[in-house]
C-alpha cells in the first residue's frame, strides 16, 4: 500500500516544464476529491488567479473555486502578517522591521525570505484557523525554479545548526517539526522528456532526497507522448494521414513523429534511471495542447487534473 500523501507537498522542477500548470491541476485533482485546497506560490506575479478573470493574489489566499484557493509569497506581507497578525506587535514593526534600514538587512541576509516562506507554511497548517479562520486541508507549493526550490528543503539542516533560542529558536522549532514530517511535508519533481530538463531531473532528485530526508512522492513527466506514440513502430493512423499528405507535408508529419520519438526516449530514460528512487515512481502526464476544447493554461490544468486522478485516489 502507497503512503499517503503529505499535507504539503512542494512542486520541484526546472523553469520552463510546466511547474505552475501541474501545481495548480494536481490542487483541482485534491479539491476534487474533497480537499479544501490552497496552491502557495513564490513568484513576482501569482499567474492562476488571472486565469479566472481576478487580479494576481497575494499573501492573504484568494478563492478561485468552491474548495480551492491560490496565494503569492512576498516577504513584506510575510513579516507584516507575522509581527502584526501573529505576534501583535504593531509598534515594533512600524518603528522597527519596517524601518528603512532594517528592510535592507532583511531584504539582503540569506535565509530569511527562505525562513518566513517556511514558517508562512507551518502556520497556515497549524495556528491559521484558529487566528484567522483559515483552513486548508492540502497545500500544493508551486515551489521556485530548481536551485531556489530546493534550497527550501536545504534550510531546515542549516537553522537546526544554529541552536537558536528565544522566540527564534521556537519559530525554527516548529519549521524542523513540519519539514521533518513525512505525512505533514513531501516533495515530487515535474519533468519534461527534453534532453536538458532529463539531465536536470537526474541531478535534482537525490539532492532533493538528500535535503528531505526521504525519499520524493514522485516524478512527473509532463508533456509525454505514451499515449500517441506508444512503441518505435509508426501507429497506423500516422501513416494514414501521411498517405494523404503532400510531399512537404509528409516531411512535417516526419519530423513531428521524431519529436514524438524522442520524446519517448526520454521518459524511458527516467523510468529506467529513476526506478525505485520515489515512492509512487515516475508518472507521465501526457501533452494536452491540441487535444482540449480551450487552448488556455486554465483548460490545460483541468485537462491534467482529471489525469492525476488516479495519482490523487491513491492517497486513499
């Protein structure tokens, strides 16, 4: 039997892949499935709630469907929300954080975004409902591209080194405990079967294990090409359409078939390299452009989530 999935579960993956596409179809999938589900990105412009006709979110979640809401990191509103919200303490942080002088050190010391991002997490998992009334019962993390993501799973080794105390030493002691759990957090990397993003994945996934602790949920190939190309040998209706094309459209048929082709090859290249190096293993998403009514991001995700369907009941 499967492990459950974590409660949070950030999305790894290089940029270009379709991080944010399957972050937001694999939260349709949980709302689907009756998760009140919130997607938490870290971006200069939060890109799903523009989907739905409303303006980007930020740090406070914005509902875009019954059961499915979207918010945007920003490490201003993050430490707002933490000294004002949290703490209470509105004098110190108009007259202190939020002095000029202060917003440089903060802005410029390493680990701190890093550290409020984390912390932003715990408490929307633990004190949020009951400060603010909100709940959720699964995070999806759009998490930043490769190097910057996975620097997030990176952190917990180094502030458990600092054996901070105080009101420090009790925020990183609650990040520690969430990131040390594997049913409250776990990772899963989006691919494509591209040469470089392969190569990428390869490299991304024991270092992520390595950061984590444990192993990684999974690995999901976006953009496959399982289902249109299933062998070496060209499928029958691709010959079909060939035989009524002219010349230079047979030589632009051919040249889609290599495509799909080395597509192939590089999913079978992760699936043969990656074996046994996630728990529920490598998983292809296949290409949906042209095979939805709607050429549109939004169209896309929902075309994917009712694809990670299976991905999602599983966690029953």
């Amino acid at each position: 039997m499967l492990p459950r999935l974590p409660r949070i579960l950030f999305v790894l993956g290089k940029g270009g892949v379709g991080r944010s596409t399957v972050s937001a179809a694999l939260a349709m999938a949980l709302r689907r499935r009756g998760a009140r589900t919130l997607v938490f990105e870290w971006t200069l412009s939060e890109a799903i709630a523009p989907w739905y006709g409303l303006a980007p979110a930020g740090i406070d979640p914005i509902e875009v469907e019954p059961g499915l809401a979207v918010a945007n990191f920003c490490l201003e509103d993050s430490l707002r929300a933490y000294f004002v919200g949290h703490l209470g303490l509105g004098a110190f942080y108009r007259h202190v954080v939020n002095g000029r002088a202060m917003r440089r050190l903060v802005e410029a010391a390493p680990g701190i975004a890093e550290m409020m991002f984390l912390g932003h997490l715990s408490w929307l998992t633990t004190l949020a409902e009951k400060e603010v009334g909100l709940a959720f019962d699964r995070i999806v993390v759009d998490a930043p591209a490769t190097g910057h993501g996975v620097s997030l799973l990176e952190l917990p080794a180094t502030l458990a080194s600092m054996h901070a105390s105080g009101l420090l030493g009790k925020e990183v002691g609650r990040v520690l405990e969430m990131m040390g759990d594997r049913l409250w957090t776990g990772a899963l990397v989006v691919t494509t079967p591209e040469e470089l993003a392969t190569e990428e994945t390869l490299e991304l996934v024991p270092r992520a294990t390595r950061s984590l602790g444990r192993p990684l949920v999974a690995a999901l190939v976006n953009r496959g090409a399982g289902s249109i190309l299933s062998d070496d040998a060209a499928p029958p209706w691709l010959d079909a359409c060939g035989a009524a094309l002219s010349p230079p459209a047979r030589a632009g048929l051919a040249i889609v078939r290599a495509e799909l082709r080395s597509r192939l090859g590089f999913e079978r290249d992760l699936r043969t390299k990656l074996a046994g190096a996630t728990e529920r293993g490598v998983i292809a998403l296949d290409e949906q452009l042209g095979l939805v009514p709607e050429v549109s991001s939004r169209a896309v995700a929902a075309a994917l989530a009712t694809a990670l369907a299976p991905f999602c009941a599983e966690d029953e």
